[in-house]
C-alpha cells in the first residue's frame, strides 16, 4: 500500500511555472480537488515569472511550498530543486497548463498499487479539442523509428506497427498497456524509482529531459505504463507561447543530446541520426518559410492563369506569343505584378486587404502598359496586358476575400476589418477601447490588449482578454496576424516605441498611437477620427522593407562613383593624419559600399546613448551631424535619430546630402 507512513505524504506534486498565472490558478484548483482525500504536499517552481505568478500563488494558494527562482533553469533544474525537498510515497510532474480529472489521483494511486513492477505512469492526456496527445504514450526514437518519424512514414500509415511506432498511434487509446515513454506533462513514479535513477538530467533545458528519464527508469528494470481510465487536459506549449525561446530549435537540440547520451550506436549510425534531426529542423523550418511565401506564390500562379487567359481571348488558343517571348514574358510581369503589390502594401499584415491588392495590380497594370509602349517588340502584348490586368484586378483580390472566408481565425470580422492590439492598462486606453467598439463600422477588431508586463495576461477588460506583455509582442502578432498595433497615451516613452517596432519589425504592423493633442504630430503621418478618438499612424518609415531596399541602392548608386572619382586622389593629395570632413566623408565611401555604414544615418559615436534597437546603419552623415552633435544633449540627439527614422524618405536622404556638400563647399567644419 501506498499510503503516507514515518509522516510521508502519499504523494508529492511538483508544478514548474513560467508566466502563466491564469492557467497555473486553474490547474491548481483543479489539482486541490482532486488530491483532497489523500495525503499530499504541493510544490510551485517559479522560473522568475513577471506576470504575478508568485503573488497569485502565496495569496491564493499558501499551502503549496513555493520556490521563487530569480533566473529561468529550464525544466530538468527546476523540477530538480524540488524532487529533493520531495517526501512523497509517489512523486508527480505535472505540466502548469494542464486540467486534472476529479478521479485523477486516487485513480492513479490504486494503479501503483495494483502493479508493483510498474516504475512511472501517464494517465490518458487530452486536448482542449478532446483528442488524445500523441506524446503522452511514446517509443523510444531508435534508428528506424526515428526514421519513420522523420520521413512522414508514421504519419502515412498511422495504424501500421511496423511504421507508426514512435507514437503508438496503431494501438487503442481506450486500453492501458505498457510504453518506453510517457509525457512530460503528467509523469508519476515511485519513490523508490527516484532514489534509484536520480534527477532529470540537467544537460536538457526544455525537450527532452522526460524522455531521458523514462530511459533510465526502464534501463533500471521497472515498468513504464499509459494508463487509459483517467485523464487531464494539456493546453500545450503556453510557456514556450509566452517566451522569446525558439522552441523549434530547442526541441531538436534536445533530440541529439539524447542520442548521443543514450543510443550505443556506431559513430556512422550517430551521424545519420544527427543528420536526419538536422534535415527534420530545416523541413519543419522550411513549412514556416512556404507559409510566409505562400502569398508571393499563389500570385504568381493567379498572374501566370490570367495571361493564359488573355492569350486564349485575344489569339483564340494558347501560347500565342513569338517564340522569342517564352519564357521572359511569364518572368517580367509576375516580377512586375509582385512589385506592385509589395509597395501597395499587399504583402504586408494587410495581405488580406482588398483596397491594398487591388492597388496593386492596378499599378502593376501602368507598368506593364508603360514597357510596352517602349519596347517595340513586345507591342504585340498590349491587349493581352489590358485583358490580363482586368483578370487580375478579380482574381487576386478575389482569392484573398475567399482565403479570409475560409480560415476559422478570421470569420469573426469583417474583410476589411484590421486585426489590432491595444498596447497599455491605463484609463484612457481602456476608454478608447470601449469606444472603438462602439463604432457602427468594424474598421479595428480588438484582438485583446497587450500589458507592459506579464502580470495581467489572462484578465478579461469589457469581454477583450490581455492576452501578452510587450516582451513577447513579436509571438502575438505572428499567431493572432495582427494587422494593427494601437498605442493608449501615457504608456510608454517613444524610445520604448521605437524598441517595440525595431524588435516587430518585417511583421508588417502599422502601428498608431493616440497623442494627448493633435499638436504632437510630427513629419509625414495619417490620422484616423474614430468616435473622437485621434489615432496617429506612428509607422517608421526606415523600417518597411521596400524603404530599406530603396536607401541601399541609394547608397551603392551614389558610393561607387564617389570611390572611383574622389576616393584616390582624397587618398593622394588629403591631410590623412588632420583629416577634415570632407576628407573622413570621401575616405568613409568604402565602408557604405560594403554596406557597414550608410551615406546617410546616425552618428556612430554617440551609440551609447541610443537604444539597442535597429536604428538603421551608422551614416557619413546625418541629421545629429548636421546640427552638430557635440553641443546637443543626449535626448536631442535620440530625439533627432528617432525623426530621422520615422520621416526617411529618399528626397529625405538627398536633402541632408545636399547640405552635407554645401558645408563642406562653405569649409564650415561643423560635420563630424
């Protein structure tokens, strides 16, 4: 029997936390239900959360034994810290974002009892959609039934022994029966099983150390068991959601510290493995980029029909064009068709926009009939671009009106409606909240807020959830494709902005502040009156990607010719050991070519009192420099970086350029 002897609790429950209070809060109330008639001691590991998951716990919860870490260990060392507090007659791992059955324990329990071979055990693990979590009953990752795993083998033939044996999928989840592996989530082994194998080996960090351990337990001569008549429900993967950690990576790092631990192969068949964790990282990386590339394809193959199209209109069959045409005249207007889109902003968090696509392929349109008014040998193609563009004008907006239709994630609003976080707690950005769902018309579908920490994440505000912290702002707008990001007075320092959009950056946000007055507007912006509620376009423009694209070929357009016509004789015939300005500009020219420093950009001495966030590169000139940095103080000088970074434009560049050579023409040597 199990029961609590020499004062030992029948079992001990280890919980290890990471900014997940709300669902910590749930899981616990659901654990203290369930272990109410059994002896018991409950043990919270918090790897130093900022989301209030400490306080939550000592308040709500004082009977559990808190330890509070101030850094991040991992699992396998959090969990450590406890499994040696531990008295328990059965020691449990149980996953924060996890439901416990009322039955759960006691259930668990009189299995140990019942079978005394047995060393650890799972119940039966679910999904929030009621599926069973194929990782809850697992085979050691052999040679071959790694190489299942990896070549898809186990996912074709999901009812085959012979292939589908990592995840025993072949076998009913409805009967319990003996494994190599349980999951991580739920783990419960007798003590005498710890006393035997130790800790979870430390070497791991986030995957891999429950796997490890089921290893040592059956090499050491016990059973492992999934047992089918219990169960709990795992939300899977909050943490990691909540974290900056690339899981990715982490969990194939993972695999091949555990085959080179554990696996005694041949150094042939450990590289082969190595190999095929590697191969199975860059496919699953490879998935993520077709998806983000998805968009660039589908209109490449929708701008491919539609010429198929016209050719069939205006020639009666296809592949009517001269032979010379073939295959440049595909090339150049899919090229063409996807510059207009890109700087309409179709490839952008507003991909699915209908106004932006159709902009796009209107300007895609001029181009085209422009080039053929130019070339007299594609003259022949003038209606068929004409009949094309109307094709396209339907097709490319129309399949994004039906991707919208179509995925679950945006059914809830309308097509036009922009997907937006609220960034901030305070009144006035709460009041802003309520009047924007106040509007007749969705133009902004409030995903949920964004807190300055991680303490409220999980509150309900007026039926909208704070659902992350500006920390992990970059994972929230990747899963919930956030088209808009607005940003309540008072809540945060345009530095901190600035370190927002720098650390966002690529996603295609468009981010808006609310000022206090109208008066602050600044340079180039967009306003949008909605119930009263200003809403400033706080986009920088140094940061959209065809920007970039654009001062980089200013810089090479412009630094080449200065490298062959000035750069020698400055070499030649200027002060080298007292160089002027005009000497530091022309002898700087090299390092814009090899794209280190740019013409024009921020003073690279004065670094350290920037914040560290993309700000562009350094710059032989700028607008610091121009008004000369050494009697500006250093909030005038991130003030006049900041500027500089959300009003870029090229005629911007050529405007301080220009005045850079009227300095240097008037010898004031006021330029660094």
């Amino acid at each position: 029997m199990l029961e609590a002897t020499d004062s030992r609790p029948a079992i001990s429950i280890i919980i290890v936390s990471y900014n997940v209070r709300d669902l910590l809060e749930s899981c616990l109330n659901s654990l203290y239900a369930s272990v109410a008639d059994l002896s018991h001691e409950v043990f919270v590991v918090d790897n130093d959360s900022d989301d209030g998951t400490v306080e939550m716990v000592r308040q709500r919860f004082p009977a559990a034994r808190l330890i509070a870490s101030d850094e991040n260990l991992g699992f396998a060392r959090a969990n450590n810290l406890a499994l040696r507090e531990a008295r328990g007659k059965l020691l449990l791992l149980l996953n924060p974002d996890t439901l416990v059955q009322e039955d759960t324990f006691a259930t668990m329990k009189r299995f140990f009892e019942e079978n005394e071979d047995v060393g650890m055990a799972s119940c039966k693990v679910i999904k929030p959609d009621g599926t069973l979590e194929a990782g809850c009953r697992r085979s050691f990752p052999s040679p071959w039934v790694s190489f299942t795993k990896l070549t898809g083998l186990s996912t074709l033939f999901p009812r085959s022994p012979l292939f589908a044996k990592y995840n025993l999928t072949y076998l009913s989840e409805d009967e319990s029966y003996e494994v190599d592996a349980i999951s991580g989530s739920f783990m419960m082994l007798r003590r005498e099983v710890y006393d035997t194998i130790g800790g979870l080996d430390e070497t791991y960090f986030m995957y891999g150390e429950d796997l490890d351990w089921c290893y040592r337990t059956q090499k050491a001569g016990w059973k492992l068991y999934y047992v089918h008549n219990t169960k709990i429900v795992h939300y899977g993967g909050e943490s990691t959601k909540r974290s900056s950690i690339d899981a990715r990576a982490e969990f194939h790092r993972a695999m091949q510290v555990f085959a080179k631990k554990n696996l005694k192969l041949s150094p042939l068949s450990h590289a082969v493995i190595g190999l095929g964790i590697r191969a199975q990282l860059t496919i699953s990386r490879s998935r993520y980029m077709i998806s983000r590339l998805w968009p660039l394809m589908a209109d490449a193959l929708t701008t491919i029909f539609a010429l198929l199209i016209a050719e069939l209109i205006r020639f009666g069959g296809l592949f009517s064009f001269p032979d010379y045409a073939y295959p440049t005249v595909y090339i150049v207007v899919v090229a063409i068709m996807w510059i207009g889109l890109l700087f309409s902003g179709a490839y952008t968090r507003e991909q699915y926009s209908i106004v932006r696509s159709g902009l796009g392929v209107l300007l895609s349109f001029l181009i085209l009939s422009s080039l053929t008014f130019f070339f007299k040998d594609w003259q022949f193609s003038r209606m068929v671009v004409l009949i094309a563009g109307a094709v396209n004008l339907v097709l490319i907006p129309g399949r994004r009106i039906l991707s919208t239709l179509l995925s679950p994630q945006r059914r809830d609003h309308p097509v036009t409606g922009r997907r937006t976080l609220l960034v901030g707690l305070n009144e006035q950005t709460i009041d802003i909240f309520h009047r924007l769902k106040q509007l007749d018309y969705q133009l902004y579908h409030i995903v949920g807020f964004i807190d300055l920490s991680r303490k409220r994440i999980g509150e309900e505000i007026g039926g909208c959830t704070v659902i992350g912290s500006v920390a992990n702002i970059g994972k929230v707008i990747d899963e919930n494709e956030i088209t808009d990001v607005i940003i309540g007075p008072d809540v945060v320092t345009y530095a901190e902005i600035l370190s927002i959009i720098s650390r966002t950056r690529g996603k295609g946000v468009h981010y808006r502040i609310v000022p206090k007055t109208m008066e602050f507007i600044v340079g180039k912006t967009s306003v949008d009156q909605l119930s009263s509620v200003p809403l400033l376009d706080f986009e920088y423009n140094l940061m959209k990607s065809q920007n970039r694209v654009m001062k980089r070929l200013m810089d090479i357009a412009l630094s080449l010719p200065g490298i062959l016509l000035l750069y020698p004789l400055t070499s030649l015939f200027a002060d080298r050991k007292h160089p002027g300005p005009a000497t530091r500009f022309v002898m700087g020219l090299p390092s814009v070519l090899r794209g280190r420093k740019s013409l024009v950009g921020y003073d690279e001495a004065y670094s350290s009192v920037l914040p560290d966030v993309y700000l562009g590169r350094p710059g032989l000139t700028g607008l610091a420099q121009l008004r000369n940095a050494d009697r500006m103080t250093d909030e005038e000088i991130l003030s006049s970086v900041i500027q500089y970074v959300r009003n870029y434009s090229i005629f911007l560049d050529m405007e301080i350029i220009i005045r850079t050579i009227v300095m240097f023409a008037l010898k004031k040597n006021r330029l660094r």
